[in-house]
C-alpha cells in the first residue's frame, strides 16, 4: 500500500512589486500576489506575458529589479536580501521533465537529498517513487518510461526533498492529450497529499481552471485579474480576459438608458457611459434556435458536428459576421434552414469599446 501522509510543511509566498526587465521589455511590471499555504494558484496568460519569468523570480534563477519576494516571514529577494535557489526549499518541474538520461529512476528522484546518506536517500527515493505507483521502474532508466510516467519521475524528484513549494512550468504540455487528463488528475492528487504550496505555468485556459484554486490572468508583465475559475469565467475584468476563456461573440453598440443597444436586441450596462461605445460579448453556448417566426430572424450557413456541443453558425441581419451558436445537435438543423434566435441574458458580457 503506498503510503499517504503529507510530506511538506507548505509555505506562503508574496510578492510585492516585483519588477523584472530585459532590455526594454518589462517582463515582470510591479506584480502584487499572496499564495496561501497550500493554495494551487495558475499563471494564465498568452506566450510572451511574463508567466515564466515570474516563476523564474520565485524560484530565485532570476533576481528582481525592484520589489520583494517573501517566503513565510523571510525576505528570499529584494534590496536587502537573496537567498539562492536551492536555499529556497523549492521544488521545480518543467515542461521536458529534464530527468538525468544516464542515471536510474530511483537516483534520479533520490538527486535532490544531498543531506542524508546514501542509503537513507535511496530509502526516501524509493518511497517516493512508490507514491507515484512506479516503484517497479525504480532500476529502470527514464527512456524506458512514458512520457506521463516520466512525468511522475519528475514530480517524486520535486517533491521528495519536501519542498514548501512547488514550481511546475508548462508541466503537461509534452503529453499528448488522450494522456494529458489522467496526469493532470494524478499530479492534482499528489500535490494536494503533499500539502505543498504549488504555482503552475499554463496558457491554456482550460488546464488553468482544472488545476488551479486561484488563477492569475497575466498580460504584458502584469497581472490584470485574480480569482477563482468561476469569477474568473462569470466576471472578466474587461473584453481580453473575456475573450482569453472562451471564444466569444462580439456585438457592437451604444448606450442608453443604462443599457446596450445592438441589432440583436438591447442588454443591461449598467457600469457603462450614456452614450459610450460598447461591446455585447455572447457565448455561443448561450444562444439558442427555435422555430423561425420566433426570436431574432437568422439563417444557419454552417453546422460543424463536434460531439457533445455541435457548432452552428448563424447568419443574422445587422451583424457583418455570422454568430457562433454551440448547442447539443438539433435534429435535422442544417445548412440553409431559417431559424428563430433567442439570447440568454446570462451569457451576455457587456464592456467598453476601448481597450484591447
Ligand atoms: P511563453 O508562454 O511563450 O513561455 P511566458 O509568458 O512564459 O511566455 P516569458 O518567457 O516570461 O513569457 O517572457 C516574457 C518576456 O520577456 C517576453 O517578451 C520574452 O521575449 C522576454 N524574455 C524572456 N526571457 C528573456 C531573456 N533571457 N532575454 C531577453 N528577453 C527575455
């Protein structure tokens, strides 16, 4: 039976302002952030955002320009101070494992405990390995191993030197997808026993919101939001964010009275100037067809069949590019049929024109 008790004391890390820069490009501009003990936070964002650079500067390979990273109470950078890398009690992961070729799974994962004796280090290895359910790999070299069973190589070796907190960049993105899930879930369960503090590098939406409590939406070094996958989802912070989880329909109109008002009928604005510009974001998840007559008039040019949600797209007066319409396939709605087009008012978005 694998044994089960957690293996770290999980520390709380801040950052407060931290600045970092290459050359001209500010790849970390002033980013406040509190991890809590335990906490599974995800740095979300397009490639180029900063997300590595980031963990870079928690993990100590790189040194702020400015601000200051804490661990618990002390200061492992900033002005006054900087505490090496592996002084830090962190354990990394990254996206190519970057296991020892030339050493077995069990010296690879026993690399790290320096401090005991051989023997006890091999001892700790190989219940680390056990853990993951690859102790019979344990003479084994990681060649000879899966990508996902790699991953988990890769994992007992960050976790058997019980580490406060856990690093992981792009940690799933060599597997292939029919793979990716079972890892991902394993990587979620071994994390949550160890107890560990963990921030994970995605850019992948869906990733951040299976694997994160909290996510950390970055763009151009900065952290524009923070939350949990359902505020995160429900209440973007502005038309990007929106657009960054799910692939949206965007409606132009005009306030007044308080609300949008666009060819497809006129939503709540209440956050809005009279007379601003605005946008109606839709999810195509929340747009319906019913007999023609009823609703908004429209016309579907395309039907795509995906499995679980088909995509249509509907043609509709006033707007210059077809809606993208996710619903279960509709019996016999195709190409060329007219329908009526009803909007769900809860998965309308409404922002400012202005902005990216
Ligand atoms: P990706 O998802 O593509 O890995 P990222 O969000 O992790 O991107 P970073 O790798 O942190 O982004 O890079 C942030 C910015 O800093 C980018 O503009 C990048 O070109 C730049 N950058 C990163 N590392 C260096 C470096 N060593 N020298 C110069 N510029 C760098």
């Amino acid at each position: 039976v694998p044994t089960r008790t957690p293996v770290s004391l999980a520390s709380r890390l801040i950052l407060e302002g931290v600045h970092h820069s290459y050359g001209a490009t500010n790849a970390a501009d002033g980013i406040d952030l509190t991890i809590e003990p335990g906490e599974i936070v995800c740095l979300l964002g397009p490639s180029g955002c900063g997300k590595t650079t980031l963990l870079r500067l928690i993990a100590g390979i790189e040194r702020p320009s400015a601000g200051r990273i804490l661990l618990d109470r002390q200061v492992v950078a900033g002005p006054e101070a900087f505490v090496p890398p592996e002084k830090r009690q962190i354990g990394l992961v990254f996206q190519d494992y970057a296991l020892f070729p030339h050493l077995s799974n069990l010296d690879n994962v026993a690399f790290g405990l320096k401090a005991l004796t051989r023997a006890e280090a091999l001892a700790e290895a190989g219940r680390a390995l056990e853990r993951m359910r690859l102790g019979r790999y344990a003479a084994d070299y990681p060649h000879a191993l899966s990508g996902g069973e790699q991953q988990r190589v890769a994992l007992a070796r960050a976790l058997v030197t019980r580490p406060g907190i856990l690093l992981m960049d792009e940690p799933f993105s060599g597997l292939d997808s029919r793979l990716r899930g079972s890892v991902r879930a394993e990587t979620l369960d071994v994390v949550r026993d160890a107890g560990a503090t963990c921030v994970i590098v995605t850019h992948d939406p869906e990733e951040a919101m299976r694997m994160g409590d909290r996510i950390a939406l970055m763009r151009a070094g900065r952290l524009v939001q923070l939350g949990t996958p359902e505020m995160l989802y429900r209440s973007p912070c502005d038309l990007s964010a929106a657009r960054f989880f799910c692939e949206i329909n965007e409606v132009s109109g005009k306030v007044a009275g308080g609300r949008i008002h666009t060819p497809l009928g006129s939503f709540p604005a209440p956050a809005l100037r009279e007379g601003e510009r605005a946008v109606a974001a839709i999810r195509p998840q929340g747009i319906e067809m019913r007999a023609p007559g009823s609703g908004i008039a429209g016309r579907v040019m395309e039907h795509r069949f995906l499995g679980e949600l088909d995509m249509y797209e509907v043609a509709v007066q006033g707007i210059d590019r077809p809606l993208v319409v996710r619903r279960r396939a509709t019996a016999g709605l195709a190409a060329g049929q007219n329908v009526g087009v009803h909007i769900d008012i809860a998965e309308v978005l409404v922002f400012a024109a202005t902005g990216p």
